[in-house]
C-alpha cells in the first residue's frame, strides 16, 4: 500500500495527466489482494518497525553513538569519503581514535547510550557489554574494534581485486586488439569490446569506492545501521554492450543492481534470468576473491543442521546429533557466501521481446542448515501426551545451501534431506559459470582470466550459502504429523503463521517459518520439526516472549478460531482460500496447505476431546520423540505413497484421519488390510501379502482403536522376507531422521509393534 501511494504520488507532475495501473500476483501473500482489489488502492499503510531488543541493531546503534560522541566532542578528523576512514588503522587514525575511545571509555558509553531507551532487555544489554568491553587490558581486543578492523581489511581487499583485475585487463587489450583487427571474426572483435566494457566497468567501480561517503561504506560492511535494518546486499553487475545503429560505433553501459540476500541466494545464482528495466540478464559469474579467498571449505552433517569450517580441524562426530558420517568426504563442500555476482551481455540478444509470454524462471535447490546448539538454548518445554514440544535458542545459526539446479546432479544428505545436486562448476580465476565440462573455451572465462586461453580447465564446483545468526523457537511435533503426509507440515506451518498474523494484529514480516531436523537427546534418529525463526540479525526479542507455553497456545487458538470462521468452511471443494492458508503456503504452492489437516494438527496439539480442548501438562524435562500413533502405521503410508507412485499412478492426498483394519475378506478377496477414511467409510484393499507368510493377526489397539501389527520373524514390514529377492518396485522402510530415505534399520525395530 506504501508502495503504491508513494508512485501515484509521483505520478502526473510532468502534464498533470496520469494513468495508474496496479498489478499483482495470483500467488502467495498477494492472493487476498485479488479477492479484495480496493485493498490495493484503499488500504491501511503499516508504519516501519524498530526492533529495540535487535542484537545485531543495537551493535551498529552503540557503533554509531560512539562516533556521534566523538565528532561531537571535535575529537575525530573532518572526512568526506570513505579512504579516509578505511585505508589503515595505524596510531591517530580514524578507525584508532574510535577504537581507542570505545574501549577505553566503554562504562561510559554504555551507561549513556542505554539510558536513552525507556526499557532494554537485560540480556541484550548483558550482551551488548560483553560485545563492546576488551578482553583484560589487551587493545584491540574487543569484538567492536573486530569488526571495524574487519570492514578496513575488506574494504582494502575490494580495492586490491579491482586493481589487480584493472591491470590484466590492460595487459591484455594489446593482444585482444591485434586479433580483432587482424581476423575481422565476430568472436575477436566481441572479445575485444568486451574487455574494453570490463575495464572501464572495473575503473568505475574502484572509483566509487575512493569517492564513496564514509558513512555509506561502514553501512555495507555492516557496521553502521543503514535503512532496511533487516537484511544484507547482494550487488549484481551488469555489464550492457551494444553497437550504435546510427554511427555503427561500439557502446557499453554498465548498471547495478541489489537485492536482500534472503533473495539473492536463488534470483542472483549463476544461470538464473534477472528481468530489469527491458532486458532479461543471465547471471554468470560470482566474486571468488582474489585467488579464491572467500571460498572455504565446510563439512556437513548429512543428519542435521550442525557444519564445521575445516580451517578450524576435521570432525570425526558430530556434536549435536553423534553422527559419524559427517567425517565421509562426500559431506564436504566448497562453498561461498554470496556477497558480488555479475553478467556481460548484448543488448541486442537480451533485450526482451514478445517471443516469450513468461520469463524464463530457473529452479535451484536451497536446503537450510539449522544449527541447534544445546548451550545457546534458554528455555524449553513439553506437553505431556501429545508428543509436543517448544525450545527457545537466544542463538542459532542458520544456513542456506544453494546446491544448484533442481533435479540435476549425484544426490547428497545435508541436514536430514536428500537433494540432486550438481553445484556450480566456476572458474577459478574468474568465477565465470563453466558450461561444458572437460573442455576449456575461451567463451567461458572473462576477457581478463588467465585462464582464458589454457589448455586444462581451472575450476572449482562449490555451493553457494547465506548465514543468518539469529533466535529461533523449535517446535517438536509427533511424527505422525510428519511422516507420509505431505498436507500435514505445511498446513501446520501456514495456519502457525495465521495465528501469529492474528496475535499481532499485522502479518509478521520479521518471522520466518521453516522446517528442520532436531537431534533428539538419547535418541537414534532425529525429528521433522516447525522453525520459528527471526530475519533480523541476532533477533528482535519478540521470539524470547512468543515461546511461553501461553503464548504459543494463544497462536494455536487464535488459528483454530481464525480457520473455523472462514468462509472456505462452507466450501467443500476448497481446500484452503485467500483469507486463511493460502498466503501462508510454503513456496507459494498452493496445492500443499489444507484446512482440514490444519484444523485435525491443532485440534491434536490442543488435545480436543469431546469438543473442546484440554489444558496443558508441561515438563522441562525432555521425554524424547513420543507419538500416540504406531511407527508401523506411520510409515505404511510413507511407502504405500512411494510403490504406487513407482508403479506409475497418480496419486492425490486428501486430508483425513486413516485407520488400518484386518476384515477377513472383502469384495470376494482376502486382502492383508483395508485402509479407511472414517469419515467417508471409503474403504481400500491393500494387497501386500508376502508369498510363505500368513496373513497377521491384530495384536490389540492404539490410541486412537487402531490395530497393531505382530512382530513376524524373517518379514519387513512391506510385506516380504528379507532374504527375497526385492521386485522392481519394492521401496525399503528408511530410518525416521527427519522422513528422508535413509538406510532401512531391522525389521524388529520398524515394525513399532
């Protein structure tokens, strides 16, 4: 709404005569928009919130405070550009004075800069104190005067990359120009244009950062508040070639644009399109370092969230979930945080046309990472019963791995999910996506790589990653809600979200909800759970109040009432519409929320009975992985799901409670089970009888009055020996880490009889 008010604000002050037009998606938080156009146009504007309680905020505030207090007292030097500030820390420098000052004056400082807010939280202040005090008398030592030491030495190595790049291009043009004019071929003489663009490119830019305001430059390493408060930059670089039709003489422009690295990390990854300003630009090539000195290397856990940078010694165990697969070389990756990536393309091919009704979207794969660390958990608690359980972490770290392109690639394990994943072959030299593998073309490299004209490639296959450390709130769930169903999290996730819209009274756009493996303590698998997770670095504080049970029971209720009130209620071939779920949905696909399954998870979690829900039991003990339901049940959907879908068929999900019976025969057959929706008494024969075993007689009842299967010696639970030989379709029980298709475990222990 703030968007639209400011452009039609603008609108009509050349002729006074306008033409607005609004457009939006007919997907994700949009949706309710087409239900409600006048929202659009005619809608309340949300005033920007500030997050008092925000570690990483605070930390550039107090930064900020201090250079205030120094300038104000005539004791730091007159500065426009950023040199000045960034070129050295040697003695009376700018970055000295500040550093000295702050350290030796840290009481005082502190003691004036969290006086001018009414209330803080003691722990962030605790925290803000341990961050800005050195360690004993040491200078220098203090995680302040770190991160202005870090922002100098970045600032220094951006300079050095431009000037370094600046002078191979320079000694190659020489070459570059004799071959164009020789050969007259088109691939010469764009060769050599294309390094002419680079080199005016790369002088523009390490002239902006020589002329760049100081108090810009600290702002993009981070060490000053900029406007967003929320999320880091990731640049793109476009360098635009073309031929003038009019002179015929060659030109070039070079643009930039930016976005949020919660974005960037899929819309700025090589081989992605980027639609600006009329022209469709295929991302190339990503910013290596110098010698490759921002890639390192990390080793995964293939079990859960935990990685470990290899610079700081191998991993034989890891030390959330006890896995010792994360020692395999197969979890170890190269990887890069996406911070600067490029393109150089033509104007004339990439100018977009009418050929193409649809951009061109190219799908990559992200897993997060999500590091649970058990010392950096404040708070936790359980409910007795339903298998239910909160944890508040004051610090997590969270990875995004983009693996690249989806469905391509040998599959790897990282964080209990099994994904393809080719990652992206780059040049070492360059960091130009590689295109054809074993063979080295002078196309893939830029004009100024020395690798350009080698015989042997010079690559490196790495992922690309964005971290985030921030507080977060696990949410423990039973299995039953996580294992063979694929309505079930997202509808949870999305119904927690508007619950969570309807406590605050806004939609919470600092909340972000994700699924991750929890390593379980004396368990051996981990568990599926719910990710509440702040997008503000080190968190705004409000997840430290939202994990009381209270709290979290008002969210549960408030998105019970939110969805039984819904017009879509009344709608039965709805499953889900603009005013409940449908904003929500992970991904923006619709296809995976549902009401029903929304409403049965909440009404299990607020333990209904009867009608109405009960109180909760709570322990801060933790009672392990519990669940009501059998594990065999669990997982007969799991892989009933995977043989049909093996077999050919399609396969929809309705949301519903199913039970397994054993009726004898049915429809002139002796089927092994009957699975039945109770609410529509359909019943389903399921034919897995194994050739020499009987049919299995009910051993009792769970819970819920369904039956349980008897241990049968020598027999998995699909229904045939172990020793048989497996048909083309057979699927194999994997362990329950996560619901990933891990290697299977005895048939005694998966059996949950």
């Amino acid at each position: 709404m703030s968007s639209y008010l400011q452009r039609v604000g603008r609108a009509g002050r050349l002729t006074g005569n306008a033409f607005i037009l609004a457009f939006v998606l007919g997907r994700g938080d949009q949706l309710p928009k087409i239900g409600d156009p006048s929202s659009v146009i005619n809608g309340a504007v949300r005033p920007p919130a500030t997050y008092l309680n925000a570690v990483e905020i605070l930390q550039r505030q107090y930064t900020a405070f201090v250079i205030d207090q120094l300038a104000a007292d005539g004791a730091l030097p007159e500065t426009q550009y950023a040199p000045k500030v960034l070129n050295d820390s040697e003695p009376g420098s700018f970055l000295d004075l500040v550093i000295t000052s702050a350290e030796q004056h840290v009481d005082q400082h502190l003691a004036r800069f969290t006086g001018a807010f009414d209330s803080l939280n003691e722990e962030v202040v605790s925290g803000l104190s341990d961050w800005a005090r050195p360690v004993g008398s040491e200078a220098r030592s203090s995680q302040l005067a770190r991160t202005l030491l870090d922002a100098s030495l970045h600032w220094n190595q951006e300079l050095e990359r431009l000037r370094l790049r600046t002078k191979a291009i320079e000694e190659s043009l020489p070459e570059l120009k004799r071959m164009a004019e020789l050969t007259k071929e088109s691939e010469d003489v764009s060769a050599h244009n294309a390094a002419r663009a680079s080199l005016r490119l790369a002088k523009k830019q390490a002239g902006q950062r020589r002329t760049e305001f100081w108090v810009a430059a600290l702002e993009r390493y981070g060490v000053l508040p900029n406007y967003t408060l929320l999320d880091d930059r990731v640049q793109l670089d476009v360098g635009l070639t073309w031929v003038d039709p009019e002179s015929g003489e060659f030109a070039e422009e070079q643009r930039s644009y930016e976005r949020g690295r919660s974005r960037a990390i899929s819309e700025f990854a090589p081989g992605a399109h980027f639609y600006a300003q009329g022209l469709d630009v295929t991302i190339d090539a990503v910013d290596l370092g110098t010698d490759g000195e921002r890639v390192r290397a990390l080793a995964f856990c293939p079990d859960c969230g935990f990685a470990r940078d290899l610079e700081e010694g191998a991993v034989v165990t890891c030390p959330r979930c006890s896995s010792t697969a994360i020692a395999d070389v197969d979890q170890r990756l190269r990887v890069v945080e996406i911070e600067h990536v490029s393109a150089e393309v033509r104007r004339d091919e990439s100018s977009i046309s009418d050929s193409s009704e649809d951009r061109e979207r190219v799908r990559f794969t992200v897993q997060l990472a999500a590091d649970l660390d058990e010392a950096n958990v404040s708070a936790q608690w359980y409910v007795d019963e339903v298998g239910f359980g909160c944890k508040f972490a004051r610090a997590m770290t969270l990875r995004w791995v983009n693996l690249g392109r989806a469905g391509l690639g040998a599959t790897r394990f990282i964080a209990g999910a099994e994904h393809a994943s080719p990652l992206f072959r780059l040049c070492k030299g360059c960091g130009k996506l590689d295109r054809e593998g074993d063979t080295n073309n002078a196309w893939e490299h830029r004009v100024w790589c020395r690798y350009r004209k080698d015989r042997s490639e010079h690559t490196d296959t790495i992922a690309l990653t964005r971290t985030l450390t921030t507080q977060a709130i696990v949410l423990r769930v039973p299995p039953s809600m996580t294992v063979g169903d694929a309505l079930s999290m997202p509808s949870l996730s999305a119904a927690i979200q508007l619950g969570l819209r309807e406590v605050i009274g806004g939609d919470p756009d600092h909340l972000q909800l994700s699924t991750m493996a929890e390593p379980v303590p004396g368990e051996d698998v981990n568990n599926l759970a719910l990710l509440i997770h702040d997008t503000v670095p080190g968190g705004t504080g409000y997840l430290a109040d939202l994990a009381d049970p209270s709290r979290i029971r008002e969210v549960f209720e408030q998105a019970l009432a939110a969805l039984e009130r819904c017009d879509c209620a009344n709608e039965p071939v709805r499953a889900a519409c603009d005013k409940c779920l449908l904003p929500f949905a992970p991904g923006g696909d619709v296809g995976s929320v549902s009401r029903t399954s929304a409403l049965h998870n909440l009404q299990v979690l607020l333990q209904y009975r009867d009608g109405s829900a009960s109180d909760w039991s709570t322990t801060e003990v933790d009672p392990g992985v519990q669940d009501p339901e059998s594990h065999l049940e669990q997982w007969f959907r799991k892989v009933f799901k995977e043989r049909v879908t093996a077999l050919g068929a399609s396969l929809k999900e309705i949301p519903g409670e199913w039970g397994v019976d054993y009726p004898g025969h049915a429809a002139g057959s002796a089927p092994d089970m009957v699975v039945a929706a109770p609410a529509t008494r359909r019943r389903h024969a399921a034919g897995l009888r194994a050739r020499g075993i009987g049919r299995p007689r009910p051993t009792g009842r769970d819970l819920h009055g369904r039956v349980r299967l008897p241990r049968v010696a020598g027999a998995s639970a699909t229904g045939r020996r172990r020793d048989e030989a497996p048909g083309p379709a057979r699927s194999r029980l994997p362990r329950r880490r996560a619901d990933v298709g891990r290697p299977a475990p005895s048939a005694g222990r998966r059996s949950g009889a």
